[in-house]
C-alpha cells in the first residue's frame, strides 16, 4: 500500500462527512482512510461511517491535534502519509497533483495543498513565512488564479490540513511533538525538516477547501504558552522570511499597475515590530 490518509477526528459530524465524501470520490481505492475519533464526551463519536473504505480508531478522550495524527500514523499501512484535517473538502485532481509532484525531487520532503477558505474561494493558505515576532500567510485572501500562487513554490512552512510526507521521514524525525498539542506543529514539523537536508513545497494545482477552527473545543486559552515553547525550540532553524514576499508584491505591483508619485500610508497593523515594516515598504 503506498498511501494512507489520516484524519484526526474531534466534533462536529457534518464537516467530517462532507470531508469523507469528497475523499472517497477522489482519492483511488487502493488508499488507506484512518479518522482517528477522539473526544472525552462519547456522544461524539456515535457518528455511521462507510467502513468499506474507511478504518475508524476511537478514543475516548481529548488527545489533541499531535497525538491524533501520531496514533494514527503508528497504524498506517502506506509508505507514504497525507494528514487531512476533518473539515476539509477535495477536488478532482488533488491526490494525483499532490503526489506526482511530490514524486517528482528526492529533494521534497513534505508537499502541502493550496487551501481555500470555502466561504470566499480565496486563498487560506499557501506557505507560511516568518516576521521577527510572527508567523504569516503571505497570500491569505488572493484570488484562486492570482499571478503569484499559479506556480508551485518552496515555502519554509506549510500547512498540516492538507499535507503529504514519507512515514519512514516522520518517525525518523520523532513525529509530531506532542507538546504542541494543537498548535504549531506543522510549522515545528516543517522547521525540523531542515535538520534531514530535505524542502517543504506548497502545489499550486492540488487544491483543497479548508474550513479551519470547526471544533466544539476551545483551545485558545493556551496558545501563547505553546507558542513559547514553540519558539524556544526552533529559534536556530527560523529565518526571517516575510520581507521576500513584500518584495515580490511590490515587485508584481509595479509591473501591472500604474505608480502614483506619491502615497500616504495608513497603518492598521497590531503588531510590535512595525518600524520593520515601514523599512520594507
């Protein structure tokens, strides 16, 4: 078996069947689907699923993001893993053009899908980039087609809602750390990936609908603790990347727009270290 599906499984029935429906109407039968069912109130996990193609592991407790996608890697059958969020949905060609390009460089080490934000049809997602203080979504809110997501592109970070890598490379880089619970652990993921000499890529053309944040469970509370450990532990493999996509937009900006001579600018932001932005700019 050469792939196998996990989807890390919590609340909220409706998203994961509509989830489920679009994979088994586009992935082949010969993949492996694990949800792995997780949740302290087992009124949760009472949900019918198609056994015929899908391999349900229950638990009942709250195991969080890392642990789910763990266990369920400890019983995939494929050689290679995709780790699917539960409300997600799929279109026609996303499996291939994920996993052709991902078969394409020895040097690839993790592929990750363009993720749209289902309400809009804009980008959610596609690549991660890092400020002094902050994580970004450089493309957040572009078009689908927009001139600088129409290539695939090797980013630092990637998304795990959509994201496909090698099982032997996951256990031999420790898996998720189970730390982060259920934050930041595919842009910790991504960062080790460093330490094996391998590139994280996001695939313009494997496109997935990523709802985001659809749990019945708050976890906000402690994020920013997360964050710190998160941080700690990958402050030498972080590069300040941010400012190389604000010049490719301006760069695009200044070949299809007529330029003003002058331009005042409003800042809107909350963040602490804004003079670096005005520096960019």
């Amino acid at each position: 078996m050469d792939y196998s599906i996990i989807i890390p499984y919590h609340s909220n029935q409706s998203f994961l069947k509509a989830c489920l429906k679009s994979l088994l109407f586009t992935v082949p039968h010969d993949v492996e689907i694990i949800v792995v069912m997780n949740n302290s109130n087992s009124n949760e996990l009472g949900i019918k699923l198609n056994k015929k193609r899908i391999k349900i592991v229950t638990y009942n407790q709250d195991l969080g993001y890392s642990r789910a996608i763990n266990y369920g890697a400890e019983i995939a059958k494929g050689k290679y893993l995709i780790f699917c969020d539960s409300d997600t949905v799929y279109t026609n060609n996303w499996f291939a053009n994920l996993t052709n390009f991902f078969q394409s460089n020895n040097k690839i080490g993790i592929v990750s899908s363009k993720l749209l934000n289902p309400e809009t049809s804009r980008i959610i997602d596609f690549g991660m980039a890092l400020s002094k203080l902050n994580n970004a979504h450089p493309y957040m809110d572009q078009l689908l087609d927009f001139e600088l997501v129409n290539k695939s592109k090797k980013v630092q970070m990637a998304c795990s809602a959509n994201m496909l890598i090698e099982k032997k490379l996951f256990k031999v880089m420790g898996m998720h750390d189970e730390n982060l619970v259920n934050f930041y652990q595919d842009n910790d993921l991504c960062l080790r990936l460093k330490d094996f000499n391998k590139e994280c890529w996001v695939v313009s053309n494997s496109i997935v609908y990523h709802r985001g944040s659809s749990s019945n469970l708050s976890r906000h509370s402690y994020r920013a603790d997360i964050k710190g450990y998160y941080v700690a532990k990958n402050l030498s493999r972080m590069s300040i990347d941010l400012n190389i996509y604000y010049k490719e937009s301006f760069k695009y900006f200044n070949q299809n727009f007529q330029k003003a001579n002058k331009y005042l600018l409003i800042d809107l932001s909350t963040v602490g270290d804004r003079e670096w932005y005005y520096d960019i700019i």
